[in-house]
C-alpha cells in the first residue's frame, strides 16, 4: 500500500467510524472517539513519539478513551466510574510497554524511537515499572466503593494486582542482581491481569454478592 493510500483508508476509517458512532449511540459518543483518533495521530505519534522516552506515558491517554466511548454509548453520559477505568488504562499502559521495550531495545533504536525502556537501565526500567503497577492496583480498587463492586471483582482486583505487582517486582530484582530480566513474563502478566479484570468487572454486576 502507497503512503497516499494508507492516508486515504485511515482518513475513511476515521470518518466513517466516527459517523457510525453518532448515527448509531449519541453525539458524546462520537466526540470521544473523535478526539482518540486526534490524540494518537497527532499528539502521540506525530509530536511525542519520537522526542521523549515518556511518550508511552501521554500518548497512551489515546489508548484510555474507549471505556469513555463505550460507557458514553450505553448511558449517553459520564461518571466518576468510566473515568476511574480511564485511569486505570492510563497507569497500566507504561509497565505493559515498557518491558516490551526492554525486549526489542535494538529495534527502537533502529527506528529512532526513545521508548524508555530502550534508553535507560533494566534496574531504572524495572523501577518505574513497579511504581506504575502499584499505582494501578491502587487505582483498581477505588472502583470498588464508587461503582459499588462485590466481592468476585474485589478478590480478583487485589488477586491478580497482587501477581501484576510480582512480577514486577522480579523483572527489577534480576535487573538489579545483573540476571537476564526477561521482560517478556511482564509484557504477558500486564495483558492477562487487564484482561482478567474487566471480565471480572462484567461479570460481578451480575452476581447476588
């Protein structure tokens, strides 16, 4: 596919999808998948990407917009829960891709792309990336007095947080002995412990406890 036509499918995709939303759900809806799209094109990738190693930091807000989106599509409004899910996304994106990073170092580099986990130590990474699942955890669980959560989402919150901030804790660890890292166990832990939560989420509503 040619760069024209690349731009000519995203601008398509965008617009039609967009369009979609407000014909379909509401205005809000629309909006917010509207100012996705702006933010990761033009603030992450076009602006933030290739001049600072926390670009994954911010430019991961584009990331966070669809529990807005989708929650706006339901109740045609917003409240403190979506956007505590916001936050969530916001804190978990870094330690998901830092250690990603770590792994592929070389390639960022290749590409002149700073992601920090290519710029800095694996004891600097694995520190920073304990810090942001701690505070994800901790984020996890003010769901829980302002969305009213039972117990099946408070248990696995603090289950699956806890293996979350584990593993962390080991990729700094062997970081810090001089021991292969292996980045990767992190990588995966981050993508299940999200993916076990929000079905946990969907599923406690529904129980009588």
């Amino acid at each position: 596919m040619s760069p024209r036509g690349a731009l000519t499918f995203a601008w398509t995709l965008a617009v039609v999808s967009t369009v979609w939303l407000w014909a379909f759900t509401n205005a809000l809806a629309a909006g917010l998948s509207a100012a996705a799209i702006f933010f990761y094109v033009v603030i992450y990738t076009m602006i933030l990407k290739r001049r600072t190693e926390q670009n994954i930091v911010w430019g991961g807000i584009a990331g966070c917009f669809p529990v807005l989106i989708g929650w706006s599509s339901v109740t045609g409004s917003l409240s403190w829960a979506p956007f505590i899910l916001f936050a969530l996304v916001f804190l978990w994106t870094p330690p998901h891709y830092w250690p990603l990073s770590m792994k592929y170092a070389d390639q960022y580099e290749e590409v002149d792309v700073p992601m920090l986990g290519a710029t800095r130590s694996g004891s600097q990474v694995g520190l920073q990336v304990i810090l942001y699942a701690w505070a994800t955890v901790a984020c996890s669980l003010l769901l829980i007095p302002v969305a009213s959560m039972g117990l099946v989402y408070s248990v696995s919150a603090l289950v699956f947080g806890g293996w979350f901030v584990y593993e962390s804790h080991r990729l700094y660890s062997r970081a810090v002995q001089g021991a292969q890292p292996r980045p990767m166990r992190v990588f995966h832990a981050s993508i299940t412990y999200l993916t076990l939560l929000f079905v946990a989420i969907a599923i406690d509503p529904l129980l009588p406890f």
